[in-house]
C-alpha cells in the first residue's frame, strides 16, 4: 500500500525508513563526511533524510549564499515538538547561515480558521521561544506570512498558474481550497528568498518534520517551472522524526493534554509525565526479567530528543532500561527532573525576552 502523508494530519508516523524507499528521501548518513560539526540529531537518525542537502553544504563551504528557511503555524503553544525545529536553526546559524523564519498566520487562519487576533499573538510567541531557545534576535529574521509584500503575494499568484488540480491531489490527496492556498503559500515562503527583492539567489534549506515533504515535492515542482522566468531553484531539505505526545501519537498543538509546552509550569509538566506511555512491562517482575522496550517509549523519546547530548549518557539509559536494571518509575522521575531544570532555565530566559519586547522592535507584527 503506498503512503501518503499528510502535512495537516493527527497521526505519528510508523515506519520512516519507508518514507526513504518511497518517495526517494535520502538517508542522512550519506552527508555526515560533508558537515563539520555534527548535531546529535544527525548521528541519532532523529533528522533521518534529506533532499539535496549535500549540494546545499558544499555550497555552504565553498562560501556560496545559502539561507535556511522554516515556519510555524502559530496554533497553539510552542512545545517540545517546535523545539526541534529551533535546536536545528540555532545549530545552522551557528554554522554561519542565515536563518529566516515564517510565522504562517494566512496558513493558520485558512486552514485551522483560527482568529486572528489570537493566531497573531501565539506568534509573537513562538518567535519569542524561539530567540529564548537561542536563535540570535539580531541574525535572524522573522516574518508574518500576512504581513509580506507584493512581490511574494505575486509569487503565489504565479505558481497558481502552472500547477494543476491533478498534481495537487496526486501530491496531498483531497484538497480544501483552503489548504491549497496553503500549500502555495508555504512554497513563497520557501522560494521568495531567491528573487532580486529579495537578496538574490540563494540555496535554500528547509528543515521540518516529515509530515512537511508534500510541500517540499510541490516547491520543488514549481522551481522547477519558473527556473527560466525567474531564476528559482530546487530548495534543500532534511526531515526529523515527529516526536510523540505522551501517549504515542504525533505532539500536536491540538492536542494539548499529551504535549510538553515550553511555558508549562511544574505542576502541569509533572501531572501529564504520570500517565506517560512507557515501554515498560506488565508487572515489575516481569520487567526485571525480559527489560524494557525504550523503541516504544515516550519518556525515551524526550531523553533522546531534549534531556541528553552525551550518546555515551543515553546509551546508560537504554542499557539499564533493556537489561531491567532500572525500571519506569525511577527512569521517569529521573527524565523528569532533567527536564524541569530545562524547562525552567528556558521559561527565564522567555520571560526576559518579553520583557525586553525585543519581538515588538525587531519584527513588523500585523495589526488584528
Ligand atoms: N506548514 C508548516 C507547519 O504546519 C509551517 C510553514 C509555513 C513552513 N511556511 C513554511 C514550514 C515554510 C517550512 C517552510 O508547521
Ligand atoms: Fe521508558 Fe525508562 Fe521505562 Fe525504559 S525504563 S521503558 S526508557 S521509562
């Protein structure tokens, strides 16, 4: 059965080395010779593909313009999930790129049909977040999709132009016109870095999570077609695994009472830690007998993601969770202190961002 992922969709993904075979999604190991400095992400298969990725590195080391370009759908709060995403650009601004990020409030607006104000302000917010986890304010640009010029509303225009109903549903399946918008919207956000308005042409790199590729193969499509009319060309891609919520399925914004928020208070985080899904066994017995199965655990998932670099110190963890030495209960009151302390540091360094309203001086906010 073919697959088909669905960038707005609820659920995890099960089986990523398929996606690899399937829609020809390369294996990052293959580039780890071209980065000079390797992000555990990498050598964790957390980011596990790519696209092009490799000519986007050489032309970072040969000194070419190259930019990397994200975005967030301001729905909901910021979570260990967008964290991701912010640990990946801080790692590429400190390899020197430039970083750019879109805050999609049109995507957000047409698709979840949030209002407005409140998509407005939730963006404000994840920018906020994101130069708390340690984007630096003055290097990075950020932008309100709502807020962006002509020149890159025209672009959406265009591209509607060359792309059919057909190649639409054969990427997304069904279509709402909303969602098409969208999708064209995501790729001005990709692409616009490449125009003359906009600095000229740059290698673009769009780090996202899997669920993102049908925007990513559309983006490429469309380069494609307007390489000659406008000089734009293939973005570079990679992709990081989805991490779950804690009761195995996607985090998502929308589903608040399975997700780590990065503004949660102590309280919160602890009480949704009590029922996180572990790879634990029936009885206690029974796990010091066969170990634990930390491949099906979420609290594994949030050492492995957030609470430890050291891949000597995570090996610990998954050593005396498969032996049985160590059994759920210690494993997760341990995961969650490291991650309080975590959280905690990121919730002052939050607070002095807002108080700062460094966002309000560095970013054109759309009125609402
Ligand atoms: N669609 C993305 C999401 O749901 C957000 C997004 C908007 C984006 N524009 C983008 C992601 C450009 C990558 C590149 O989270
Ligand atoms: Fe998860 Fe730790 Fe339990 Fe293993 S011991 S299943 S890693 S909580």
């Amino acid at each position: 059965m073919s697959t088909r992922l669905d960038p707005w969709g609820h659920f995890a993904i099960e089986d990523y080395e398929k996606l690899l075979v399937e829609f020809g999604i390369r294996p990052i190991n293959e580039v780890y010779g071209l980065i000079s400095r390797l992000h555990p992400y990498f050598t964790r298969k957390v980011v596990f593909g790519h696209r092009d990725f490799d000519k986007w590195l050489e032309d970072l080391r040969a000194g070419h313009k190259v930019a990397v370009l994200t975005g967030f759908m301001p729905s909901g709060r910021p979570h260990l999930g967008t964290a991701m995403v912010y640990e990946e650009l801080k790692f590429f601004q400190e390899l020197g790129a430039h970083v750019k990020i879109a805050i999609a409030d049109a995507e957000a607006y047409v698709v979840r049909r949030e209002d407005r104000r409140t998509t407005i302000l939730n963006g404000v917010d994840f920018i906020a977040h994101a130069i708390a986890w340690g984007l630096d304010p003055e290097k990075t640009e950020f932008y309100f999709q709502t807020a962006m010029k002509e020149e890159y509303y025209r672009l959406i225009q265009m591209f509607s132009k060359k792309i059919t109903m057909a190649e639409m549903e054969a990427i997304y399946g069904e279509l709402s016109p909303g969602k098409i918008i969208a999708s064209l919207t995501q790729a001005a956000d990709i692409l616009h870095l490449q125009l003359d308005s906009y600095g000229g042409f740059k290698n673009i790199l769009v780090p996202v999570g899997a669920d993102q590729d049908p925007h990513l193969r559309l983006t490429r499509d469309i380069a494609d077609r307007f390489e000659g009319e406008l000089g734009l060309k293939r973005p570079a891609s990679i992709y990081h695994k989805l991490i779950r919520g804690l009761d195995g399925n996607k985090m998502s914004k929308s589903r608040p009472e399975f997700a780590i928020h990065l503004d949660e208070d102590e309280e919160t985080v602890r009480k949704k830690f009590v029922n996180a899904l572990t790879g634990g066994r029936a009885t206690a017995e029974e796990q010091r007998r066969l170990g634990g199965e930390p491949w099906k655990c979420t609290v594994y998932e949030v050492y492995l993601y957030h609470l430890i670099r050291e891949d000597e110190k995570l090996k610990e963890v998954y050593d005396d969770c498969v032996s049985g030495r160590v059994l759920c209960g210690e494993c997760k009151r341990k995961a969650l202190n490291l991650l309080l302390e975590r959280l905690k540091n990121h919730r002052e360094k939050y607070r002095e961002v807002k108080e700062s309203n460094i966002v309000e001086k560095i970013v054109n906010i759309p009125s609402f």
